[in-house]
C-alpha cells in the first residue's frame, strides 16, 4: 500500500505560500518598497502599468546586495533581519520572514539587479516562476531594482480574480501613500503607464508629506498632538471633525513605524471623537505610537496589518485619551494653553518638530523653543500653508463654496455668554453677533446646545457617583413587563447610580419617588422604559462605555428644549452661559454641530457689495 502523505514539492510550496503574501499587485509593491526602507534607501522609484498586471518595477538607492546574497534572497526563509528567536521581540525593521522574494518570483517573470556598495560590478538575476533562467555581472549604481511582469502568469485562476487596472492601482496608491507618510524624509516617487502620479520630495516636516500627499486643505485643519505615559510615545496629527471623512480610509495609525490597520487602535480612536462625530463619520488622522518592541508582537497575520499588544488595555486607554484630551483643548471652552507636551520622536518615527529645518514658506509645525530634553514645547503655533507642490492626480478635489461655515479655531473663555443676543429663528435657533469678528452671524441650534449640556452634566454626576435628586411630591408607579422586571432587578444599582430611587411595589409594580434633578419635568413612566430598553443594551454592547454614553444621551433628550419651542431672553442667555461651562460644546452627543457661522464678508456678497 502506497503512503498517502506525501511532501509538497518546493515549488508548490512557494506558491501556496504566495496566496498569503501576494494577495494582488499591491502586495507586491509592499514588499518591495519595505524591502527598500529596510535597506536604508533615500530615494524609492515605483513605476507601474496596467495596474501591475504586466510590470511593477522598484528601484531604489539602499544598501544592495552582494554575488551571495542575490542567489540567497529568492531562498525561502532567507532573511538578513533576524538571526535569533528572540530578535522576534527586538523588530527594527519592516520585513523579517524571508518569505515575500520567493512567493513574489513563484507567481511572476521577475529581474533582479543589485550592486552592493562595497562591490565593483553588481549581479543581474533572471526568475520565471521561481526558477532561475540567467545569471549575469552588470555595471550600475549602489543599491537594488525588482523587475516583476506578468504577475500571476503560471496561476490563470488567481489572474482573472484581478480588478480592473485602475482599480488595483488605487489599491498601489494606498500602499504608497502609507509609506510615504511614514518616511518623510525619503523620497517616493510612482508612475503609471509613463505617467507622474506622485513625486514626495524629501521632507524635514510630517506636515509638509501630509500636504504633499494628502492636500494642502486636509494639512491646514489637522491638530498636532503628542503626549507619553510611561514607555508609550504619541506623535502625530489629527483632524478637527470638521474633516471627518464617510470612511476610515484616511485613518493612518503607525506602530514602531509600522502602517497597521489594528481593530483596538481604531476602537481607541472612534471612542476618542465619541459624541463630536455623528454615526457614520470618521475621522482622519496621522498617528505614530511607540513602544518597546517587547511589548507588541507583528507576528500574528502574514500581512503584518494586525499586531498583538502585551498590554492591551493601557494602550487603548492611552491612546483614547490622549486624542479626547488634544480634542477637548482645541475644540471646547477654554483657549488653547500656552504650552503643551510633545515627546522626543524616536529614530523611526517622522520628525514633525524641525524648526531649526523646516524650508521657508512650506507647511511645517513651527516651535519658538524646544527645551533641550526634547519633551516640552511652548508656544506652539502652525504657519499658514503656502504653495507646495502637490501633483493634481493626488491632490484632494475643492470642496463647494458654501454661505455657512463653522467655526474650527479654539473657542475664548465665556465665548457664548459673551456674544450679543439677536433672537430666536423658527423658534429653534438662536441668532447672535460675534463681537470679536464684527458682523459675523452665528446660528446655535437651542436643540443641540441643550443636549450637550444635559449630557454633560449627567456624565460628570455619574463619574462623580454623586448625583442631584430632586424628590417627587407623589410617586410615580409603574407597571412593567416581564422582560422590564428582570431588567430592573438586575440593574437597580445603576439606576441609583443615575440618581433614580425605585423600590418594589408588588408584583411586576415599581414605586418611582426620586429622580435626577436635570429630569424632573420629563414624562417619567416613557423616561424609565426608555432606560430599561438602553440597559439591556449593556450585556450585548462591545464596551460598556459605549452602553452607558447612549443611555446617558438617551436621558439628555428628556431634559432638553426642544426645537419648535419659545424661549424667552432669559432662557436663551442661561442657554448661551451654560454652554461655556461643558466640553466639547460645538457638538451635541451624537455629533451634529451646534453652531454654524455666517461671515460678513458672504452675507456682503448676498448683497453684491464686494
């Protein structure tokens, strides 16, 4: 009997191996372009055609490879990134596994050229389908370029799963894109058929790339941030929720310089722009978090996309609060402090502090002093962006002129009580005149102001563990269902919490004899049914912060004014103060804007006096 196991031949292996690694022509380009980064290079030439299907050509100006090292490249497992188990755990670099080459040379025709620096002619390589074809001695300069046609020309059945060509050269975009923003200071240039796509200079400042690969008017709204808590390190930008995008497209998070599309990152984010971005909206960032190499593990997906964290839950919190505390100085009461903490950047992560560097006239963060620990910066400010050179097919496309604009800019202290009161428009928004800026007209949805102050006042009571109650003159009993009485025993202690004192009645019956002081005059048999739905939500909800910020926002809607509704001067000028006492008062909980400003110089243009 003949055995049935049986040992894969190499090739095949390195094809299957080539499933996971070489998912499309982006994959490639990937590959090629880390190997690049990983070997020091300054300058890295993508060129393109038909979307990588017949030719993805990288070259770049590293260190390059000797006779021995061009023949031991392609061998699976060959890697000149680690020696030992435990550089597993001290990664400096992009690439480690030693098995893109071979997967790459298994499913193409592919050329490799190399000269090392130290050698006096350089070794040109020939591969069709993993199998070498010609060996020969070439004169060129120091460094490497990868030469890879016909991808997947031996696999049909892979190959005809390919997108359109302009489909899988926007998947190459994105790749280069996140590399480019990763490593300012080198030079990425990429072509498509002959054409010039993207051409980054190399950079001294992250906002500068930003600029020139994502746009000048994305660069002009994004917020430096930066902060550290013990051996974490948080650099970068981020965007005000005026540029929140309908994907997480541009949601760019960098581990150790690594790109990472990181489920607990995003989660850290969308928690931080929680109740400033409304369903559906994401925010746009440029973030590089640091950390022993110890402390996070890359070894865990073959495209290195996702990573496992040793400590979990600080790095999530970290992160979550760092971005909410950035946003809460930009966006909420009180002006933006003269000073803020920026950490030392470390040698793989972008430079986004380089006065001393930064070229005249461009887009950079600029410092008026660093302290010479590199951990304080004061009086930080952003120059205006002046014309930097950014290819139009990269270039983001000009938003539509609009009459209403918000407000981005840091709001003063006792901004709102401090605007001169108009009136009240359809009896839902309140109109004022913003003295610092005369003749602008603000528009404040009373709706949305008022529910910001609800929510915020019940946060902070139920973070305090401490809220007001107001006793009811006569109790309120309510008869509940089945499901709402095994609800309200299971959560009665949270209730309490919340400021609502309940005691059983008999039966399925429960006495109602204080309520939270913000909720008195709100129909309070519908208020308690609508929390016994949200608390439901508490054993099914992701985290239990998210479940406790829709109840509480569900409760700010009970107490809130609510649009069609009169307000006397008095009402709207408590409306206004109040709303300089809360966070994030530009935003109701669930995103939508509170205030909208009219500029004088568009209600002149209404008026064709300009």
């Amino acid at each position: 009997m003949s055995n049935r196991i049986a040992i894969l031949p190499e090739k095949l292996c390195n094809q299957i191996a080539a499933g996971e690694v070489v998912e499309r022509p982006a994959s490639v380009v990937k590959e090629l372009v880390e190997n690049a980064l990983d070997a020091g290079a300054q300058q890295i030439t993508i060129e393109i055609e038909l979307g990588g299907r017949r030719r993805i050509r990288v070259s770049d100006d590293g260190c390059g490879m000797n006779r021995q090292d061009v023949f031991l490249c392609f061998e699976r497992h060959a890697t000149s990134k680690i020696r030992t188990e435990v550089d597993l755990f001290a990664l400096h670099s992009l690439g480690f596994r030693g098995e893109a080459l071979p997967s790459i040379a298994a499913v193409a025709r592919l050329t490799l050229a190399s000269r090392h620096a130290d050698e006096a002619v350089g070794m040109q390589l020939e591969l069709e389908g993993g199998v070498v074809r010609r060996v020969q001695e070439i004169g060129r300069p120091a460094g490497s370029c990868f030469d890879v046609r016909d991808l997947f020309f031996n696999l049909p059945a892979r190959r005809k799963f390919l997108r359109q060509a302009e489909t899988e050269f926007g998947h190459i975009s994105d790749v280069v894109t996140r590399l480019a923003l990763a490593y300012p200071a080198v030079q990425f240039r990429l072509l498509h058929n002959g054409r010039k796509i993207l051409d980054c200079y190399r950079h001294q400042c992250l906002l500068d790339r930003i600029a020139a690969v994502l746009g000048q008017e994305l660069a002009g709204g994004l917020l430096a941030i930066g902060g550290a808590q013990d051996e974490l390190r948080l650099s970068g930008f981020i965007g005000t929720p005026e540029l929140s995008r309908s994907t997480s497209q541009q949601l760019y998070t960098f581990v150790n310089g690594r790109y990472l599309r990181d489920r607990l990152l995003h989660h850290a984010l969308m928690d931080a722009y929680r109740q400033v971005l409304m369903k559906g909206r994401y925010p746009v960032c440029v973030l590089f978090l640091t950390l022993p190499s110890a402390q996070v593990d890359v070894n865990v997906h073959p495209t290195k996309h996702e990573v496992r964290f040793q400590q979990q839950q600080q790095v999530h919190d970290f992160l979550s609060q760092q971005v909410r505390d950035r946003l809460r100085q930009a966006l909420s009461r009180s002006p933006e402090p003269a000073s803020f903490h920026v950490p030392a950047v470390a040698a793989y992560a972008p430079c986004i502090l380089a006065p001393e560097t930064a070229p005249t006239g461009q887009a950079c963060a600029v410092v008026e002093r660093v302290a010479e620990t590199g951990a304080a910066v004061e009086n930080y400010r952003t120059t205006p962006l002046s014309a930097v050179s950014v290819p139009s097919a990269v270039r983001l496309p000009q938003p539509q002129q609009t009459v209403v604009q918000q407000d981005v800019l840091p709001l003063q202290e006792g901004f709102f009580s401090h605007l001169r009161l108009i009136g009240q428009l359809g009896r839902s928004y309140l109109l004022c005149e913003d003295d610092g800026q005369p003749g602008d007209l603000l528009l404040i949805d009373q709706h949305a102001a008022h529910e910001r102050i609800g929510y915020e006042h019940l946060r902070q009571q139920y973070e305090q563990q401490n809220p007001v109650v107001q006793e009811l003159l006569f109790p309120v009993v309510l008869e509940l269902s089945l499901a709402e009485q095994s609800l309200m025993q299971n959560h009665q202690t949270a209730l309490t919490r919340l400021g609502f004192v309940l005691h059983p009645f008999g039966g399925r019956s429960w006495s109602l004899t204080a309520v939270p002081a913000l909720l008195a005059q709100a129909d309070l048999p519908q208020l308690v049914r609508d929390m016994l739905a949200e608390l439901e939500q508490w054993g099914r909800a992701v985290a239990e912060r998210d479940a406790l910020d829709a109840l509480l926002i569900r409760l700010a809607c009970h107490t809130v004014v609510r649009a069609n509704e009169t307000l006397t001067i008095q009402q709207m000028r408590g409306l206004l103060h109040q709303l300089d006492q809360v966070d994030f008062n530009r935003h109701c909980p669930h995103g939508r804007p509170v205030m909208q400003r009219l500029e004088r110089h568009t209600i002149e243009k209404l008026f064709h006096r300009q």
